[in-house]
C-alpha cells in the first residue's frame, strides 16, 4: 500500500503572526495560535472551560525560565493551579515520567475536569498528551510548546506517547489538546543546536507537501538562523497550515498522515541505537531525510538534482548529513520495530518528487546498501 500528498495549499495571506490555524477533526476541533507575548496574556486561554484543577508539565531547562507567567495567567481560571518539573531529555520520556504527573494530578485533587498544560519541548508535550489520555480515561490537555520542532510539528495532531527500548513512541495513544500555543518569544531562550533541530521538521514539510515552502526555507534559511521575527513567524505558520490539513484528513495515521514521517524511519533507529538524547530528535530526522531521499532516487522517485537539493539544504541548516558509525544490521533490527513497519517489515516515506511523496515497503538489501553508502558500518 502506498499514500500519496495531499494536494499543494495555498500559502495564507495576512501577517504570519497573529493567526489562529484551525484544526478540524472528527470530534471536535482546536487552534493553533500562532502570536508572540501569548503565553502570558490571559485572553489566550479564555477558549477553555474554567476549571478546579490545573497542572503545568515542564522540565528542568524550561520550567526556571517560564513557569511563573503561565501559573499567574491559568491562576485567574483554576482553583488550584500547581507544577511538576521533569528531568529535561528524550531518555526520561519514559512510564516513570508519566507516573510523576498523575501524582501530581492526585495530589492536586484532580479528576475528570482537571487540565494539564505541556510547557516544553516534544518530550514534554508528549508525555503530557499521554498522561491526559490515561487519567481517569481521559483529561483535557493544552499544548504550549517552547522549541521550533514543537512548535511545529509535535504539539499538533494528538500523537502522544512514550519510549520503549526497542524502538521511540511505540506506547502511546491518540489525544487532542484543546489548544496550542506557539509564542514565538520562548524560542529567544532556545539554545542554537535545539533550533537547529527544529529546522528538519520545518524541511520536511516543505519535501512532503508543498514545493513552494521547500523553496521559500531555501532563501530565508540564513534569516531562519539568525532568528529573524518575521522568518520565524512564516516558517511556524506555513508548517502548522500544512500539519493542520493534513491531521484532518488522516487524524489516525491510517494513510495520507504517514507521509509526515519522512526520514522518521531511519531517524528513530539511529536515536535507540546511539541511546535516546546523544543525537536529538531533529539532529537524526536530518539524516534520515538524506537517505530518505537517497532511497527514493534509487527507486526512481525524485531525481538526482531534487535529492541533492534535500541534502544541501539539510547541510546548510548545520544538520547530520551521515550516519554515526553504528552497524548497519542493527539499524536494519530497530526500522522493523518501526510504527508503519508491517510484519516486522520497515515501510519508507518515499519522494516522488520535491513536494510529494507515498509510503511504501521497501526490499531490505536496497536500505543496506543506503545504510552502508551514508557510513553504517558492516
């Protein structure tokens, strides 16, 4: 089975910043809210049902630095109002993270009306998600993402999940948040390698879904580097626009959602092999779009100029373009434990062109020898 893209959106007119992206799903549907400053303004949240019980999710990196605004405002709608701080990194996305947030929902006296908010990076926000999908059968939840690959692609579509050994998010479930939050101020504080990170998720769309924004990340990409305002607010606006109509038509992943997960498959190995939070989750998205690309080529998708505008855009962003020297068997081991495996057989999100792209099996000889040529080992 293969799916292809969706077809190309227009780009939306009017300011990036600002803008509320709506996401329309089966049950109901939720904003995305696209501002700078919104974090702390108490209007942003005046969509949500008061309540008795909110607890803020954070970790230790971000919780110093931007807690206190987000208590003060959810104070003004919450009786009691508290905060659970993580341990900060992908290897503490774990069962043990999850416990310490419903401890802290059962201490607060939470129950069926409490609302948890993510405020962190993906690790945050997933875990938070999956919490909320687990207590009491499920909680409502607010995603206020702080880093640009959160801000972009994790916080949006209700993927939630948890690590196993074996493979990255294959505990989890299916969980909308009422709302995301996109302040483009927190990422003033984001350090340059997480922003750089975030970068692959932003290419991404751009190889999947929409030549034009491929285009558009290849001139601003100096602008995205340095943190330009106006850069910043186009790329999270333009990827949340292409996320948000994608989630609607495929809100389970059951086909067209999966293109999304382009360079995933070779990413997700080589984050369990290297050990969760030595490579970080953009950093091995990168080079796995490079090979991704690599593979599509080699199957007669995209051709050899579109694939080696793919890797030098990823280059350019400062991104892995080559694999840590692991053995290729055991990248091969990990991609079967892969979500859209299928009989422990890995699937592949393939570029047809720049712009679009399928999921199909791919034979394992062709992906050794991907592997090999991009420095696995033998």
């Amino acid at each position: 089975m293969s799916e292809a893209a969706a077809p190309r959106q227009a780009a939306a007119t009017g300011p990036a910043l600002g803008r509320r992206i709506r996401v329309d799903v089966a049950d109901r549907g939720y904003d995305i809210l696209v501002d700078s400053g919104s974090l702390a303004r108490p209007e942003t949240y005046a969509s949500l049902p008061a309540g008795e019980v909110a607890v803020v999710v954070s970790n230790a990196t971000v919780a110093p630095l931007l807690a206190d605004r987000l208590l003060a405002c959810l104070r003004q709608r919450f009786r009691a109002v508290s905060l659970v701080v993580l341990d900060d990194g992908e290897q503490f996305k774990t069962w043990d993270s999850v416990e310490r947030i419903v401890d802290a929902l059962l201490a607060a006296g939470g129950d069926r009306r409490s609302t948890l908010f993510a405020l962190g990076g993906g690790v945050v926000g997933d875990l938070t998600g999956f919490a909320a999908a687990c207590f009491m059968r499920g909680i409502a939840y607010v995603q206020v993402p702080t880093t640009l690959l959160a801000q972009v692609d994790s916080s949006v579509g209700g993927k939630t999940a948890v690590n196993h050994p074996l493979g990255k998010n294959l505990i989890g479930a299916f969980h909308q948040p009422r709302l995301v939050v996109a302040d483009l101020e927190t990422l003033a504080t984001l350090p340059q390698r997480e922003l750089i990170a975030g970068l692959a998720e932003v290419i991404k769309y751009g190889a999947v879904a929409d030549l034009a924004f491929f285009d558009w990340i290849e001139a601003r990409l100096d602008d995205l580097l340095r943190r330009d305002g106006e850069a910043l607010a186009g790329a999270v606006s333009r990827s949340c626009d292409l996320k948000a109509a994608i989630v609607a038509s495929d809100e389970k992943e059951s086909g067209l959602r999966a293109i999304l997960n382009f360079g995933h498959t070779f990413g997700h190995a080589i984050e369990a092999a290297t050990g969760y939070g030595s490579w970080l989750h953009g950093e091995a998205v990168g080079c796995g779009m490079v090979l991704a690309a690599d593979l599509s080529r080699r199957l007669g998708g995209i051709d050899e100029v579109g694939a080696r505008r793919v890797a030098m855009l990823v280059e350019r962003a400062g991104l892995p373009v080559r694999l840590p020297p692991l053995p290729a068997a055991e990248l091969l081991a990990l991609m079967g434990h892969d979500k859209k495996a299928e009989g422990g057989a890995p699937r592949f999100v393939l570029l047809d062109t720049l712009g679009r792209a399928r999921v199909a099996p791919v034979e394992e000889g062709l992906v050794r020898d991907v592997l090999l040529d991009h420095g696995a080992l033998r």
